[in-house]
C-alpha cells in the first residue's frame, strides 16, 4: 500500500489527533464536565449541520436535528461501546434522524445508503465517464494518444499557506455547493472536517469503492471549476486590472 | 481497480501478443492517470500500480501537476468556512448537558 502521498491525515480543527482519547472524553462526560461538552459540540457541530443539511431542506431543521442529535449522544453515552469513534457515532446518530426528519419532509434521501453498489445504482453516483474532458487529451490514432494535449498549468497564485482573498474562497465554495448532493457530502466530510475514507462510509453507508468514485468526481469538478480562477491570479487579485 | 482500464482496453485497437502479455508494466497514459489519482492519495493502489503512477508523475509535468492541483483542490475545500450552531441552540444544548447531569446523577 502507498502511503497516503498527503491530505489523508489531516484532522483540522475537530477534537481528533491531539484531542483527548475516546475513553478519556466519555468519562469526562460522565462527570458532567461542562467544558468537554461545550468544546466538543464546539469542534462537531458544522459537520453535523452539514451532514443533516444532505437530508433536509432548511438550515433550520438542519439545526433541530442537530439538537435533537445531541440529546440522543447525551441519553445512548452510557451504553456508548467504543466500537466507532465518538464522533462518528454521534454522525451516525444525526444521519438517522436527519432521514427520518427527511421523510417528513417528503423529500428523496440525496445518495445511496447501503446496499445498492456501483455507478448506475441508486444515488447520485456518478456514470463511467472520465473525470477529465478527453478534449484535454490526444485521441486515440494520434502518435502521443492519451497523453496531455492541454496540460494543466499550475497555479502559481496559490502558495502553499496562503490566506485566501474573499473571492478566492468564494470560487470555491461555489464550486462546491453545485456539486451532486452525496459529491458534496464526501468532499466536504473528507477535505473540510479531515473524516477518513473508513468513516465516511461508516456514516453515509456508503462502500469503499463508491466512496471514493464520489470523491474523485468531487475532487476532478472542484479543480476543473477552479482552474481558470487561480491559472489567472484571482486568489491575489494582484494580476488583473 | 485495475479493472476499469483492463476493460476501457477492450474497445481500443487489437494488441500484439507481447504486449498483451505484460499489461501491468505497460506505462500508464495521462488520460488514464489522472483517473487514478484519487485511489493514489488515499493508498488504495496496489503497488505495482503505484510504481507505474510514480514512475509517469516523474516524467510528466502535466501529471506532475494534475496531481498536485487535486491536493491542492482538498486543501482549498479544507478552508471554506464552518456553518456554526446559533447561539440559542447552543445555549439550550449546554443547559441539556447540566439537566442531564442532574438526572443521571
């Protein structure tokens, strides 16, 4: 196995890594500590309204289910087993009852949710095609066929730790939010709240191979929308008149 | 995961017996690549695929690239905001937590 060549194990700002253990983070529950609570609903709460916003269709629901979620964390801590990481667990929790807040709602669950498997199932999987335009490429019959015939340029107005100007960050949100609803389910849980391939697909029910079809699609759209913006010096704004 | 270009291979011209008998040190295009790359992040490449993606990255700028901008791409989603809980539902939340305590107390 390769090792993840970067982004993989990344856990920004949630309680992960060098946040307390699991074990210490329940106990600290059980005896009631304030603090512990607050930071944890702190550090999980926007992936939690995210993850409900997939299945609902109000920021405002999104929210009750979130609260109703926490109070299910708070009732299910002491039976709480260890299994999964606390988090996913109460991840899982918001799913299902986002699901069911869903079905009140009338409206379709947004991706496939176990069981269904491969492009062309349920879901918005996306179909076999490539994830780059073949236009980009030399086509078969040409001496260099499938090698680059428009080659990525990179992108020399995004240094490494560079703050994002305003518009830069909203090309990119954009970017995102038009995303196929489960696309945008697994970038975000994977490249926003640094979740692992293994538990996003604890939580959406999805299998590993579809996980990262959905993922590589995400990944290929967001770069392709973006390419144009920062091949240009828009992240700066330095460059254009 | 190699399956996906075993079988794009089927609809392309016929191939010599030598070189279908050695498809897996058959260099890698960029077309098929750049298909790869997010099975290549995340380790889930069996090695010898991983050493046909190393060996073109090395030798392609435009992969070398491809690659890069992707990582980039997950580290610009990893800098969009949080949607935070309203102070109310947070309030209400925390005010749960000590009823909860006092109950199970």
């Amino acid at each position: 196995m390769a090792p993840p060549p970067g982004g993989d194990d990344r856990s920004p700002g949630t309680a992960t890594g060098t946040g307390p253990g699991d074990g210490e983070l329940v106990a600290a529950l059980m005896a009631g500590d304030d603090d512990a609570f607050a930071r944890i609903v702190d550090a999980w709460s926007p992936s939690m309204l995210r993850l409900a916003r997939y299945y609902v269709n109000s920021d405002s629901v999104a929210e009750d289910v979130v609260q109703e979620a926490w109070l299910g964390v708070l009732r299910g801590l002491d039976r709480f087993e260890g299994r999964s990481r606390l988090r996913t667990w109460a991840l899982r929790i918001v799913a299902n009852i986002a699901k069911t807040a869903a079905q009140k709602e009338r409206r379709a669950v947004p991706f496939a949710t176990g069981g269904t498997e491969g492009p062309g199932g349920s879901g918005d999987l996306p179909g076999p095609g490539p994830s780059v335009p073949p236009s980009r490429f030399w086509p078969a019959g040409e001496p260099r066929a499938g090698a680059w015939r428009t080659p990525p340029h990179p992108w020399p107005s995004l240094p490494e730790d560079e703050v994002l100007s305003t518009e830069a960050v909203e090309v990119v949100r954009q970017a995102v939010a038009v995303l196929p609803e489960g696309q945008r389910a697994v970038i975000e849980l994977r490249d926003l709240d640094g979740y692992d391939a293994a538990e996003v697909c604890d939580v959406l029910g999805l299998t590993p191979v579809n996980q990262r079809v959905l993922l590589h699609r995400a990944r290929a759209t967001v770069r392709a929308t973006v390419e144009p913006y920062f091949a240009e010096g828009v992240v700066s704004g330095e460059r254009r008149p | 995961m190699r399956t996906w270009w075993r079988s794009r291979r089927k609809g392309g011209p016929a191939r010599s017996r030598k070189e279908r008998s050695g498809p897996q040190s058959r260099p890698l295009s960029c077309q098929e690549l750049v298909e790869l790359v997010t099975d290549y992040l995340d380790g889930a490449l069996d090695a010898e695929t991983v050493a046909r993606f190393d060996e073109h990255i090395a030798g392609c700028d435009g992969c070398a690239t491809y690659v890069e901008q992707i990582r980039q791409t997950a580290r610009l989603v990893g800098k969009l905001d949080e949607r935070h809980l309203s102070a109310p539902a947070r309030s209400r939340l925390l005010e749960a937590f000590r009823d909860w305590k006092r109950t199970t107390q």
